[in-house]
C-alpha cells in the first residue's frame, strides 16, 4: 500500500498543478490537493476514514452532475460518439472538459475507497 499511496499522491500532486490553466482551477486544485494530501498521510500509516468517506461521497455527487449535464458524459457518448478525449491537453469542447473532470472524480473516488478499505481491513486484525 505504500507505493498505491506514494504514487497516487505524486500523480494527484501532478493533475492539481495542471489545472493552473483550467477554466475552473479555485474549485480542481483543491479537488486533487485533497485526494493527495489523503494518500500521503496513508502512506505515512495515518488514516483519516470519516475524510475518505466525505470525499468519497462529494466526489461522486459531482460526478453524478458531470455525468447527466448538459455537456456532460452522455452528451460525449449519445451526441458526440465517443470522440477521442486525450487527442490534445487543451479541451476543445466542453463535453471533453467535463469528460475527463468526470473521470478524475472517479479515479480520486476509486483511490479514496481503496485506502478505506484498506484502513477498515487493519483496523479489524
């Protein structure tokens, strides 16, 4: 678990400094700062479970809205065929934008899970 959290903070540090140029970046650094700052305390054997569950359950809500809006995943697959949403670093479209704001919601929440679990495993042995 260690290499998970250590790689895991690193990549979320990483994603939280390229948001610097994204139309929202007040509300995304935050976003992989937190998820960061979770695996790094994990990798140092402190774990916060009430924090992984809040984060968790926001990161999911907001996935909820990212997948069902206007500009949203449906609208990527029904209207615009999948198109391909690593073809450039700059979002041409903003059903590319919330695309992929969607799917780093659901690596945070996946990586989050895992960590609460792991934490749920070691405390009941």
């Amino acid at each position: 678990m260690k290499v998970f959290n250590i790689l895991f903070t690193l990549l979320f540090i990483i994603s939280a400094a390229l948001q610097y140029n994204d139309p929202d970046p007040y509300l995304w650094i935050p976003i992989y700062l937190y998820g960061a700052f979770l695996c790094f305390k994990a990798y140092q054997g402190v774990y916060f479970p009430k924090a992984y569950l809040a984060g968790i359950i926001v990161y999911l809500i907001y996935g909820t809205f990212l997948f069902f809006d206007k500009y949203g995943v449906l609208s990527w697959l029904n209207d615009h065929d999948a198109e391909d949403i690593a073809q450039s670093m700059k979002a041409t479209a903003p059903w590319i934008e919330e695309t992929r704001e969607f799917f780093g919601l659901l690596i945070l929440s996946f990586v989050l899970f895992i960590n609460y679990t792991s934490f749920r495993r070691k405390r009941n042995f």
